[in-house]
C-alpha cells in the first residue's frame, strides 16, 4: 500500500493486494478431492479530500482479476463517492453514499465499509452488476438524546431474485432501514 497525504485536506492512496488460495476440487472418480489453487489480485485507489470545515468527500475505484485453474479469468470492478457533512457545532451529520459495481460472477465480490448506526458494523459485498446507495442522518436531540436513521438500497441489473431460502427476494431491489435512538442518564 502506497500512502500519500497531498495537503492536510487532500490524502490518498492505491493498494495492490495478490491473495493464492487453494480449494478442494473434485476429482474425476469423485472419490478424492484434488487440491487447486486459485488467485485474487484487488487494484484499489482511494482519496478523501475536505472541501470545506463541514464537508468531506471521499472516493474509491477498485478492480478485481479472479483466476481459477479450470476456467477463465473473470474480473470486476466498484466506483463510489462518498458526501460525508459534519460541522462540529451542528447537531446534524449525515453520511450518502452512491455505488457503481460489475463482478462476472459472485466470486469477484468486493467489499467496502459503510457508515453505520451507533456501535453497529456494515462491511457490504458488491457483487454482479448494478448500484447501491445509502444515507445516513444523526440529529443531537439534545445533550442526552441521539437518534441515527439509516437507510440502504441496492440494486440489481440483471436479477430476478435475490439471496435464497427464507432470505431470498423476489425482485431486483434489497432495502434496508435502521432506527437508533440513544438516551444517556
């Protein structure tokens, strides 16, 4: 990984990332497994860049090479930008994210950190082809009370269904909402 920091506003960097792995393979009696490997090679560029006191934007463009022994390379890719408004004397904070992502097949899936509700974690894999966005509000009621409203929905291109079994929908479009309120004594 390469880390460059341009001006105190402006950072950036660019990692490669190679992973070998190897998974178990049928055999042509199918009584044993042969081992195989396979190759992931992850192209990623990032930058954030503060275009004022209050508001941060971020970018990343990330390309992905899948290579398995018995069939061709497949490749995908994401792009996204991040609008991050945070001015420290406001009680308002929002975080809006729009995504662009094409993968060949599930195993080009790539993966990015979204913000989140209060003590919660949102590691998102995009995979196949189509578009996600996200926003994100806090509001500061008062000294004790915060509430988070999150809201994410991603978009398929070329899907009938989603997921499968009692996850699976039936559609192109996957919503999510989250509510969050904290009240401190």
């Amino acid at each position: 990984q390469l880390d460059y920091q341009l001006t105190d506003e402006v950072k950036m960097y660019f990692k490669f990332r190679q992973k070998n792995k190897s998974y178990n393979h049928p055999g042509e009696n199918n009584l044993i497994n042969i081992t195989e490997n396979t190759a992931r090679q992850n192209y990623r560029y990032h930058i954030d860049y503060r275009v004022s006191p209050s508001f941060v934007f971020k970018n990343r463009v990330e390309l992905i090479c899948y290579q398995a022994p018995d069939s061709s390379a497949q490749t995908g890719w994401l792009i996204y930008q991040d609008i991050c408004y945070n001015k420290p004397e406001s009680p308002l904070s929002i975080s809006l994210r729009y995504a662009l992502f094409d993968t060949d097949t599930y195993n080009e899936r790539l993966y990015a950190y979204e913000n989140d509700v209060l003590y919660d974690y949102s590691m998102t894999s995009y995979y196949y082809k189509g578009s996600r966005a996200y926003l994100l509000v806090r509001y500061s009621i008062s000294e004790n009370l915060d509430i988070w409203v999150r809201y994410g929905q991603t978009f398929y291109s070329y899907q009938q269904t989603i997921s499968s079994g009692s996850y699976q929908i039936n559609g192109n479009t996957k919503s999510e909402i989250k509510l969050q309120v904290r009240l401190r004594f």
